[in-house]
C-alpha cells in the first residue's frame, strides 16, 4: 500500500477539489446530452399538449416512427459512443486528457442544439447526429481518467471517482426530470437546446480553469502541488512510459475490469434507455409523470456513491483493508444487490413495490464506483485512460445491444416482455460478479512502473 501523505493547504483552498467538480460537470453534460433522447424520442412520436403564456393549449403531432425505429434511434448514440472509447483513452495519453475532455464536450453540446432542426428531415438524418454526438461523447468519458490520474492521490481516488461517476447520474436524472417539465411547457425541441448550452457553458469555463496538470496549474498551492507530486511518485515517476499494449492484452486484472464494466452497463443502460417507455407503456404513468419518477433512482446515486467513496477511502487510510479487498468487497455487493431489485421487479405488478426496486437497483450501482470503476487507477495510472477507454468500449456495445434487443423484445409492450428484459439483466450481473470477484487486483501491475535503473559496480585494478 502507497505511504500516506498530507496536505496543509485549506479544504477551500485545494484546486485538486475544482477539478474533481469541473469533471463530474463534465459527465453531467455527457449523460444529459445521452439521456435526454430517453424522454425525447418519447414526446417526438406522441401529440404533445403546450401551455401557451394565455393559457391556450396547442396539439402538436408527433413523428410516425415504429418501435423499432424507435430502438434504434434510441441505439444509435453508442454505434459512435463505442467506435471512441480506446481512442479517447489514447489521445488523452498522448496529448492530454485536459484537452480531449473539453472537445469532445463541446462539440456534443453544439450539436444537441442542432438536433431538432436535423430530426425534422426524417428518422434518418436524426440517427446520424446521435451517432456523431456519441462519437465525440466517447472521446471525453474516457479521456477524463488521464486528468483524475494527474490530480488525485491513491488515498482519494474512491470518493473522487464516485463524485464523478455521480455526474453521469445527476446528468440521467436532470435529463429525465427536466424533460418532462420542459416538455409540457416548451415543447421537446428546448431538451436539447437547454443542455447544449449548459454543455458550451462548462467547456468556457474548463478551457479558463482546468488546462494544466498540477505540476504546471498557476493557482494550486505549493504545498497541495508537493502533496500530489509526492503521493503519485511511485505511480507515474518522472517518466513518460509507452503505453505496454501487449501487457495490457495480457492481463488479467484489466479481463476482471472489462467484465465487470460490461456487466454494470448492461443494466444501466437497459434502465437508462428503456425505463420512460417502460413507465409510460406498461405501468400507465403520463408523460410528465414517467419523466418525474424515472429520474428520481439517478438522484439517490451520488448519496450513496459519495457515502460508499469515503468509507472504501477510509478503509484504505485505516489500513483495514487492502484495496485489492475493498474493490472486489464493494463491487460484489452493488452487483448482487442490483441483482436482486431487478428480479423482483420482474415478477411483482404492485406499482409502488416496482418503482421502489428500480430506484434501490439503481442506487446499489453507485457503490461499484468504489470497486471496478477506481480500478484502472489502481492498476496503471499512467495507462487509467487507455484501460478504461477499452473498458468502455466493450461495456458500451452493451449500450448498442440492449436497447436494440429491447426493442424487439418489447414489440408488443407488456409486462410478460420486459420480465425477459429484466431476467437478461440479472443474469449478466451475476456473471460479472463472479468474473470480478474472482480475478480481480489493486496492485500495481509491474508493466504500469519504469524498472529501476540498475547500477553495476565495476572493481578498478590499481
């Protein structure tokens, strides 16, 4: 386990928490700008009531798409999502993840804002634009892992990665809560005006304050730098490693990763992508009200991601548990419990009892931030972005799988058919489990450190 230092800079002081923030901003934009179609494709293919300002009401008529249609569109963000994920992880190592993570970014908002005039020249054109959105999506959710490597102390990274990976679910449950309202009073074509420009806001305020790694950064303090420096030494050393790709493809605790980052985005975007249709077609809830209670399991996560991040921290600092442990401990518990709400959801037809389970399914996946998702980190900081771009892009054909399956799953949407869904999802939770916990490691994987220089004594004959 890495020596433990400390920093004296103030709580309020400690640039190290900005960036923390900007790049949970950052996943925040990325999901919302993912999410938003959820509800969107739901409002683009019903007839929409608006409230005008004088209280009128004006009918508009949706799009004429069928389920499948639907799916699809629904899918074709992770056909580009999944083509940039590797790629995202390369470009951040070599160019830096500071400026991959910005563009990405901001390209996605801009072209959210494009997204209604695009859709009203068919199901056709509007699949292309998703698909480009993810392309530049997928370049910034992997390249953040090369700025939280430079920035954040082994000591922190459970509760840092978990406040980040809370963004990916304040940007879900934004997106499904403001789109309902949004909806109603404005119209669809305002869900992707309003996160575009949040999008375009924070890549403003990036470019202006997150630029530099800390040894560079012109507002941390002294003692907050040497803290960094210090705490990452035996990590990422004073030398540029070439990226080990045959050790990557060889190892064993990157396998446990990938599987593990398949498994929990199986369920998570069978959820993500089918749950407003799901509440609007089977449980009967309007429009508004689907968006509303869709939402409400992406709000519990950071509570729980946050509380599961300090006390995986804390077992760490306290020395109780290894972080090999503390990884397999915590992701096994998300799973499993994960596992569980979803199988009863299959099988109860109580409303209540079937919201609440969704909502404890959900909440559970936040602890897995604390095991598979800080795991690059542990493993090869230097090569983070790489291992958790290929992650990604295995888990992320899952994005493209389900939904699409789900499509034709639920031709006939019922509860019969989205049991099968929900059965799916157990079963591949319960195969990740057993795969993480089985092989995976915290330590430091020899490929991932420069060899010691060795130095050889040479005997002078006088």
């Amino acid at each position: 386990m890495a020596e433990i230092y400390s920093d004296s800079t103030p709580f309020y002081l400690r640039k190290r928490y900005l960036i923390v923030f900007l790049v949970f901003w950052g996943y925040f934009n990325i999901f919302a700008n993912s999410v938003n179609m959820s509800v969107g494709i739901v409002a683009m293919t019903d007839e929409t009531n608006i409230t005008k300002e004088d209280g009128s009401i004006e009918t508009i008529s949706g799009f004429k798409w069928t389920q499948a249609e639907k799916g699809i569109a629904l899918g074709s963000y992770f056909y580009g999502y999944v083509t940039t994920q590797a790629l995202g992880g390369i470009l951040a190592t070599k160019y830096g993840g500071f400026l991959i993570f910005n563009i990405g970014i901001f390209v996605t908002g801009l072209l959210a804002m494009l997204t209604p005039l695009v859709c009203k020249y068919g199901i056709g054109f509007l699949i292309a634009i998703r698909v480009v959105i993810g392309i530049f999506s997928g370049l910034s959710f992997t390249s953040a892992y090369d700025v939280l490597s430079r920035w954040i102390p082994p000591t922190e990274r459970s509760r840092s990665v978990s406040f980040v990976m809370a963004g990916i679910n304040i940007g879900n449950f934004m997106a499904n809560f403001a789109s309902g309202y949004i909806t109603v009073h404005f119209g669809w074509s305002w869900i992707f005006y309003l996160f575009g420009i949040i999008a375009l806001i924070w890549s403003v305020v990036w470019f202006l304050v997150a630029r530099q790694p800390p040894q560079h950064d012109k507002w941390i303090t002294e003692a907050e730098r040497e803290y960094i420096t210090e705490s990452l030494k035996e990590e990422n050393g004073q030398e540029k490693l070439k990226t080990p790709w045959k050790a990557i493809a060889k190892s064993v605790p990157c396998y446990a990763i990938f599987a593990a980052d398949a498994a929990f985005s199986w369920g998570f975007f069978t959820l993500v992508t089918q749950l407003p249709q799901y509440m609007d077609e089977v449980l009967g809830f309007s429009l508004q009200n689907s968006a509303t209670i869709s939402s409400f399991p992406y709000l519990l996560y950071p509570f729980i991601a946050m509380s599961a991040g300090f006390l995986a921290d804390w077992f760490l600092k306290k020395k109780i548990l290894n972080v090999t442990q503390v990884r397999k401990y915590f992701n096994s518990f998300a799973f499993l419990c994960q596992m569980l709400f979803l199988f009863i959801v299959a099988f109860v037809s109580d409303k209540t009892t079937i919201v609440v389970c969704i909502i404890l399914s959900v909440g559970a996946g936040a602890i897995a931030a604390s095991g598979y998702l800080a795991n690059p980190l542990d493993i090869a900081s230097q090569f983070s972005s790489i291992i958790y771009g290929i992650s990604s892009t295995f888990s992320v054909l899952t994005g493209v799988i389900s939904p699409t399956l789900t499509g034709f799953i639920t031709t006939t949407p019922d509860a019969a058919s989205y049991r099968i869904v929900f059965l799916i999802a157990c079963a591949i939770y319960l195969i990740g489990t057993i795969i993480y916990a089985t092989f995976a490691s915290g330590e430091i994987q020899p490929w991932a450190v420069a060899e010691p220089v060795k130095t050889v004594e040479v005997e002078v004959k006088k």
